[in-house]
C-alpha cells in the first residue's frame, strides 16, 4: 500500500534549491521509494538519533533528505488516489543536514 506524503513549508522551499542545483531526479526517486516504503535500506537510509520516527536519506554528501513517519491509526483513510495506506510520510527538509536546522 502506498504512504502518503506531505511537505513542511521549510520542504518546500528547500526543493526549490533543490531544482535550481539540478537535483530533483535525485529527490524524485527518493520519493518514489518512500511512497512505497520509508524503511527501506537504500539510498543513504539512517534513523536520526533523538529524534522518534525520523529518518533521512542521502541526496549529497551535503544534503540529506530528512522525514518522519506518522501511522494511519485508522487504517480506513485513503490517499489522493484512492487507494488505502499505512500512514502519513512528512517531508521535514532536504537542503543541508536536518540536525542542523533549529527550527523545524
């Protein structure tokens, strides 16, 4: 089942470094498996200290793409499409290290 996926608005303004330094094909596949599963152990996958249920993924040696998971307690909702999912994926940041970032 896929998992929804939503942005922080501090996400979607770092896409836009993101594109504008040529690496949305880089984004665009770690999104594709995080849709389908944000645990898997690929593309620089590690779980952030201190942090329950964040995890990031590799897009550089100098940015990582960094995210949560929240479960779909319900398991009855359903995505955009249509079809049911497991749970919420929110994009915390993608431009620089998240544990740098004070804010989020």
């Amino acid at each position: 089942m896929p998992y929804e996926i939503r942005w922080t608005r501090q996400a979607e303004k770092d896409y836009e470094n993101i594109q504008s330094a040529g690496l949305a094909s880089k984004v665009a596949k770690i999104m594709k498996t995080i849709s389908q599963n944000p645990f898997e152990q690929s593309q620089g996958f590690k779980k952030l200290k201190g942090r329950e249920n964040t995890y990031s993924r590799q897009i550089t040696k100098k940015h990582r793409f960094t995210y949560t998971f929240l479960t779909n307690i319900q398991n009855t909702l359903e995505a955009v499409s249509g079809k049911p999912y497991n749970g919420f994926v929110k994009v915390l940041s993608m431009w620089t290290h998240y544990e740098s970032l004070h804010d989020l």
